[in-house]
C-alpha cells in the first residue's frame, strides 16, 4: 500500500491512498483525514486502507484522480519525533578521516542517532530557502521509517513489527556551521533545517523481497542538476538495521504512533576504500561531503562545491524492473 498527504489549506494536510504506479490516488476521509490520523488508530484503519488499495490498483473506483507529486506536502508534514541515525558507518569513518580523527570502536556497536527538528517537513517538490550559501548547503539521500507506537524496552527483533511506513529523506545539512555547533556539545539544531521527503510513504510488504532484515535493499540514485551522483544500495553497508535503531531510540523512551526514524546517509564501501564519483564510474555517493571527503583524503584538498542558489537535487528509488517506488524527491535550494 501507498499514501501520501496532499495540500488541502490545513497544516496536515488530506490523506490520500495512491496507486502502485503513482498514477491514481483517492482521499479516504470516511476512514482517517490525515495520515497521523490513521497512525493513532492504525490497527483498526490499515485493512480498509488496504481494501482501497486494492480497489484502487485493480481501477475500480470512480472517484480516483490523477496523483500530482506537485501537490503532494512531506507524507507526515509534522511529526511528534524525528530522529535521524548514522548507521551507514562508512560514512561517518570517511568524514572523519578526511580531518585526521581516528573512529572510537564503539561507533561499529552502538549507533549514533540525532533529534531533529520535525515542526515542519517539507514536500518533495518545495524549495530549500536559506539565506546563505556560505553556510555550506548539502544534500543527504536517506531512507526513513514511521513507527507505530514503540513501548519502552522494546528490543531490535520485536522493533520491526512496529514500522508501519517506509519512506525517502532528503536530510539538508548546512556543514559550514556544523563544526561550531557541535564543538558546543549539544548536537545539531541549527546546522540543520527542514528536511524534504518523498511524496509517497509505502508500508514494508509494498517493497516485496527488498525489505529484508530491517533494511531496503535497493539502490538510492541521486542527481545533482540532472547528472548522476551516487547509486549505493541502501541495504549493503547498513551496519545497523532500522529494528536496531528503534531500538536504541526506544531504550529509554516509548515512541509515539508517527515517530520516524531516520537511516543516516546512505554510503556503500567500494574496493575496501573511499570509492569513486560516479562521473568517474563509480557508485558515487549520497551528499556532497562525502565526495569532498574523499576528495580530501586522495588529493588533499575538497574540488566539488557545496549547493549554490538555483541548484536541484533529485534522489529517487527504483525496484528491479525500473519503476519509481516512493516518488521521486526533487527540490531546488533558493533565497527566501
């Protein structure tokens, strides 16, 4: 099954069942208005959201309309928790071997996991408005997960049972004031701002044998102004499951029906070192900074530019036979 969250004039936004092939969709107020709504009650409201679905796919419903990516607000356009992990730890290894820093051994065994800012999320298709290049603007293409409610305690094999969602994460970091901000001890805040989403939310099964072992075993392809950046798969190189980083979020906490749960930036080891660009034939990469990273430990120094005002980031992902599974995230950075 399908959702997305359509503008409507209210903060939330209308609930809309979308087709497998993101042609059709069609509201289901009669079942939940909005998509938390249905998280709240998510045992009672997901067998008739998927008999709409089914229904929908099978083109049996009159009242269907085409599905505009365009209108579509972030699937959960507000959140009661949003934590972003780093649990592709290849990424975190370079980044820091890019500045001469030596990885303490426990990031291999216990994950590293920020809270978000999640008062607003932003469609994929807005804009990123900022005011300053100089402050560093990077992409980073990551998969999420929405959880229903998560008790206490709840353990990595238990955690799985409790994603009801599976979407895309465009996670803007600003890594000018990064270094700053974290050197103050309290983590991220305003180093990153809103972050973008797929249009498009899919529960696990929608995703067949690529949702295996807590992870999505399908390329991340991300563009940058219509060139191919990067195409590590998302479930190679994942050294901890979503069903781990539930887990160690909900060690000390219960989470809340429509928390989401970030994967971190998806980074695929390639020849057992720092890869290749893709313009070079490589797998390339997810965010700017891990190719500036690289760049860094091979020739001393970052080439690649951070965004400038007018460049559009594209970061989609395809199953096997080519087909669009969430929607394609597509934003351009601009002034406000």
């Amino acid at each position: 099954m399908k959702v997305a969250t359509l503008h409507d004039g209210t903060r939330d936004g209308r609930l809309v069942v979308v087709s497998r092939n993101l042609a059709r969709c069609v509201a289901v107020p009669e079942i939940a208005r909005t998509l938390q709504a249905a998280l709240d009650d998510w045992t009672r409201v997901e067998p008739a959201l998927a008999a709409i679905s089914s229904e929908l796919d099978a083109g049996r419903l009159s009242d269907a309309n085409a599905f505009d990516a365009q209108k579509a607000m972030a699937p959960l356009p507000r959140a009661y928790q949003w934590a972003d992990g780093s649990a592709y730890v290849n990424h975190v290894e370079l980044v820091r071997r890019a500045r001469g820093a030596t990885m303490p051994p426990e990031f291999w065994t216990d994950p590293l996991m920020y809270q978000g800012a999640s008062d607003h999320m932003l469609g994929a298709r807005e804009d990123v408005v900022l005011a300053d290049e100089a402050w560093g603007i990077d992409f980073e293409g990551e998969v999420a997960v929405v959880t229903g409610d998560v008790p206490m305690g709840t353990g990595e094999a238990q955690a799985l049972a409790h994603v009801r969602l599976v979407m895309l994460v465009n996670d803007v970091s600003l890594r000018n004031l990064i270094p700053a901000e974290l050197a103050k001890g309290f983590g991220f805040l305003q180093s990153k701002p809103a972050s973008g989403f797929s249009p498009v939310a899919v529960t696990p099964d929608e995703l067949g044998g690529a949702w295996r072992g807590g992870k999505v075993h399908l390329p991340l392809v991300t563009h940058l102004n219509g060139a191919l950046f990067g195409r590590p798969n998302a479930g190679v190189d994942m050294t901890f499951s979503f069903g781990r980083l539930i887990a160690h979020l909900a060690t000390t906490r219960d989470l809340v029906a429509g928390s989401i749960v970030g994967s971190g930036t998806v980074s695929n080891r390639e020849n057992d070192g720092p890869g290749r660009p893709a313009s070079a034939g490589g797998i390339g990469y997810s965010c700017l900074a891990e190719q500036r990273t690289v760049e860094t430990i091979l020739g001393g120094k970052p080439v690649t530019p951070f965004m400038r005002f007018g460049d559009r980031v594209r970061i989609e992902m395809l199953d096997d036979a080519g087909h669009s599974v969430f929607g394609a995230i597509d934003q351009r950075v601009r002034r406000p």
